[in-house]
C-alpha cells in the first residue's frame, strides 16, 4: 500500500478512532471478498457439472436430456455474475475515465473520488430497492419444471447492489482516511 512521508504505512498511522475504522473496514471488505469467492466458486462448479451434464443426458436418454437442467443454470447464473462483479469492484475493475483524476492534485482526487463514491451508493441503494420492487412482482411467475418463483435473478440483483454499495462504503473509508492509493482492497494477480 505504501507508506507515508514519515515512512509509516498510511493505514496503521494517526488516532485510535482513524485506525478501527480502516480495521471495519478492510474487516467487511474481507468478508464481501470470501462470500463472493464462495458464491463464484460453487455456482461456478455447479453450473459446469448442471451443463456437462445435461449434454451427456442428451446423447444418453431418448428424451434429450434433463429438463431440470434447463431451468438450473437460468437460477444460478445471477448470483455467479453479481459475485463477480462485487469482486471485481473489490479491485478497481470497472471502466473509468481518469482525464480529470490525472489532472488534481492528491486532494481533489480524494475529494473527486468521495464525490463519484456517493453517487455510486445511492444509485445502487435505489437500484436495489426497485429490484425488490420487482422481485415481489416477478414471485408470481413460476417455472414451468421446477415451479420456482420467477424472482430469484432479482433477489440476486438487489444482494449485488447493496454489497457494491458496502464495498463502495469500504472503499470511501480507505480514500478519506489514506487517499487514492489505497482505496482498493484487492489485486489482479497475473500468472
């Protein structure tokens, strides 16, 4: 993360108060991280074994396969994507246009960033809470296979707004109390 002009880590440096924040905060960002990997691994490996499968069912039974198999993967898929963007948001993975980033001083990127950082939380918080909206609509429908309601990509939806939305918070934290540089819990990791 680097270090201070007085040679500290900038996260461990200043008061008590400063120090459990940047701790509650890396602490939930920890969390996200290993819930979202959790969901990404065993949606993942479901979703391979579902589809694999399903083609080998198709050459097997003279029917064509699992028809179970087909409604499974359209259930699972949401929560594969909105645990990959979480994390993806966990590590600055996101398109962005850093002209004006580039261009300010140290403060004003902090400040540019909260600013861009508290448009990103409420957009999400009423992104989420329409989802919901939607999602007590679309429980009415149900699948023709395995007559589950028809709400679970919308549920998934509003859990990936609002862990965007406490990654955000986690990320505001890091950036007011560290700056820019450290705003960003995780690292790609290139092989």
């Amino acid at each position: 993360m680097g270090t201070n002009d007085r040679g500290q880590d900038p996260a461990l440096a200043g008061s008590a108060v400063r120090r459990m924040a940047l701790a509650a905060a890396n602490g939930l960002d920890r969390l996200i991280t290993r819930l979202c990997r959790f969901v990404v691994l065993v949606t993942g490996i479901a979703l391979t074994v579902i589809l694999t499968g399903n083609v080998a069912a198709r050459y097997v039974f003279a029917s064509g396969g699992i028809d179970a198999a087909q409604e499974l993967p359209e259930r699972l898929f949401p929560w594969f994507i909105v645990a990959g963007i979480a994390l993806a948001a966990q590590a600055g993975g996101h398109m962005s246009v850093d002209w004006l980033l580039d261009r300010l001083g140290p403060r004003g990127r902090r400040w540019l960033l909260l600013l861009a950082n508290v448009i990103v939380i409420a957009s999400y918080l009423v992104l989420c809470q329409q989802s919901l909206v939607v999602a007590e609509i679309a429980k009415l429908e149900r699948s023709p296979v395995l007559n589950l309601p028809n709400s679970h990509g919308y549920w998934a939806i509003a859990l990936g707004c609002l862990l965007l939305v406490l990654a955000t918070a986690c990320t505001s934290v890091r950036l007011a109390l560290t700056g820019p540089e450290t705003r960003f819990s995780l690292q790609y990791k290139e092989t």
